[in-house]
C-alpha cells in the first residue's frame, strides 16, 4: 500500500469516526426539537427556530475568522459565474444551482424531527430516517451527486438498503401511544433527502475551500424555506406558543451546525454511503440511549424498536463491506 493510499484510508477512517460521533450529537437533537416543538405547540416553528439558531452561530463564525471570510468570497465567487464560464486557474468549479440547495434536505430532516419525533419516540424516528439515508447514499453515489464521482451499486449496498427498509417496518409497526403508522414514513421521506444534502454539500466545500462556508450556505437556505413555510403556518393556524426560557430547548441548532459541518468535510473521503452508514450507527446508538434514560413522551423503547435496530446495524455491517468499486466521471 502506497504512502498517499494509507493517508486516505485514515482520512476514512477518521471521517467515519467523526461521522458516527456527530449522528449521536443528532439522536439528542431529535429530542431536543421535539421537545421544542412541543413547549411551543408548533413543530413548523421548533424547525425554524432550531434552523434561525444554527444560522446566527455559523454566521458568526465565518465572520470572525478568516478562512470563514476567504471561503465566503471563494463560494460567492463560484455561485455567480453564468453556465459555460470556464474556471480560472487554481480557482473553484463553479457551482449548479441545484448544488446550492442543500439545506432544503436539512430544513426537511429538522421539520420531521420537530413534527414527529415526540410522537414516534426518538429510536422510532431514527430507524425510519435510515431507511431514506441508506437509499439516498446509493442513489446519490451511482450518480455521482458527490464529490468523489460515480460510485457503483453492489450487491453489498442493495442488500444493507434492503436491511434498513425491513427494520424500519419492523419497528414502526406499532408506534407507541396510538400514533399512526404512517406517522413513521415522514422521517423517512426526510431521510431521502438527508443524503443528497450531505452529497451537494461536499462539493460546495470543494468551491468555497472549507466545510464552514459550506454549512453557512446550507443552513441559510434551510432557514429560508422553513421562515415560508412558518408563514403560511402561522396564516392558517395562528401563531405559536411563547418561546420557553430553558436554554438547552435550543442547542438543536448548534448540535445541527456540527453535523452538517462534520458530513461537509468528510463527504469527499467516505462517499455519501459510507457517510450515511457511520451517522446511521451513532444516531441508533445515541437514539436507544436517549430513550432508555430519558422516555419521552411515547414511553421506553419496546422490544419492536431492538429488533429494528439490530436489522438496520446489520445492514450497516452488510452495505460497508469492501466490495471493488471503480468510480466514474462526474456527470
């Protein structure tokens, strides 16, 4: 193995490590927007609130520093080219528009958290999330979504999806406290879109040059579609509750900024399956924790949720099998 082949497979290795870390960072953000959603009687504004938080943080930041300022410059420099500009030398590839859009799977991810997950609990909800994730990091890797090109389907991949959909029925067929079961199947939309995020993502912080800019971006966008929707929210149904005093109801939005941050720097090494796979294996560890200790609202975990778990952790193991992958070109 060559010297710049072990420093990639560390790079990996690092990457799904911290990958695993941030997915338990987002099993607490479940409860915490849930909880939000809840003191505030509107899960629309928990999203927005929990979302508008992360903004102002990650804001600061790329204010403060000066590598958060250069890649501001570098990323607006890549958005603005018109289609056919060719690149300057040493300068960023410019940016599609759909590129840009990132944050409206991360606005969907914070929405269905907010909306369901003191409903379904946080183990259910996090099941059902990876079920979309595992599928939207093989869609995303066979066509090339991510930074690190075209990757091809396996049999490995199609079997670990196949697991994570069967632990996503076999855990949300009885959803606690009388919630629906089609309740279950609106993380898992989200989860769709979770992927794609994380694969749009990298290669915005391959034109702005750091993962910072790239969550500013991502977190702004998020904010913005969620504030429209908060308005025709607050139109047809009035406007929420009073915002609670307890501050850690909102250490949702930070707890987000290093997820995204996290999955935007290490998309390049890990491909966005990979990726998915290592958040999936600390959001369920994180998820199982949470409701052991502290039930929510939906009651401790029922032995529905174990079964599930260790189907999708086996499908993780399945899917990270290291089968021969040749990638492509970008499209």
């Amino acid at each position: 193995m060559t010297a710049s082949a072990r420093r990639l497979r560390r790079l990996r290795l690092l990457g799904l490590a911290l990958a695993a870390l941030s997915g338990v960072g987002s099993a607490a953000q479940t409860r915490i927007n849930g909880e939000l959603a809840v003191r505030l009687g509107d899960g629309v504004a928990a999203a927005a609130t929990s979302f508008g938080v992360g903004l102002v943080l990650v804001a600061a930041a790329c204010a403060a520093l000066p590598a958060g300022r250069r890649g501001v410059r570098r990323l607006a420099g890549a958005v603005g080219p018109p289609p056919g500009t060719p690149r300057p030398p040493g300068g960023p590839r410019p940016l599609r528009w759909w590129e840009c859009l990132g944050g409206l799977g991360g606005a969907a991810f914070v929405a269905s958290q907010s909306l369901t997950a003191a409903a379904l609990g946080v183990a259910i909800f996090t099941v059902s999330i990876v079920a979309g994730q595992a599928i939207s990091g093989l869609a995303a890797d066979r066509l090339g979504l991510g930074p690190r090109g075209r990757q091809a389907v396996t049999g490995f991949r199609l079997c670990g999806a196949a697991l994570t959909v069967l632990a996503v029925a076999v855990a949300a067929g009885r959803p606690p406290g009388g919630a629906p079961v089609w309740l279950a199947l609106v993380p898992a939309v989200a989860g769709l879109g979770v992927g794609v995020q994380a694969a749009v993502n990298g290669r915005v912080r391959e034109a702005a040059g750091g993962a910072l800019p790239a969550t500013l971006l991502n977190f702004a966008v998020g904010t913005a579609a969620l504030l429209v929707v908060l308005g025709a929210d607050v139109a047809l149904r009035g406007p929420p509750q009073d915002l609670p005093a307890a501050p850690w109801l909102y250490l949702g939005g930070p707890l987000g900024v290093v997820f995204i941050t996290v999955a935007a720097a290490t998309v390049r090494y890990t491909g966005v399956l990979l990726l998915g796979l290592a958040v999936i294996a600390g959001q369920l560890t994180g998820a199982l924790l949470l409701d052991l200790a502290l039930p929510g609202a939906a009651g401790p975990p029922g032995a529905g949720i174990y079964v599930g778990v260790a189907l999708a952790l086996a499908g993780v193991a399945v899917a990270a099998r290291p089968d021969r992958v040749s990638p492509g070109p970008r499209p």
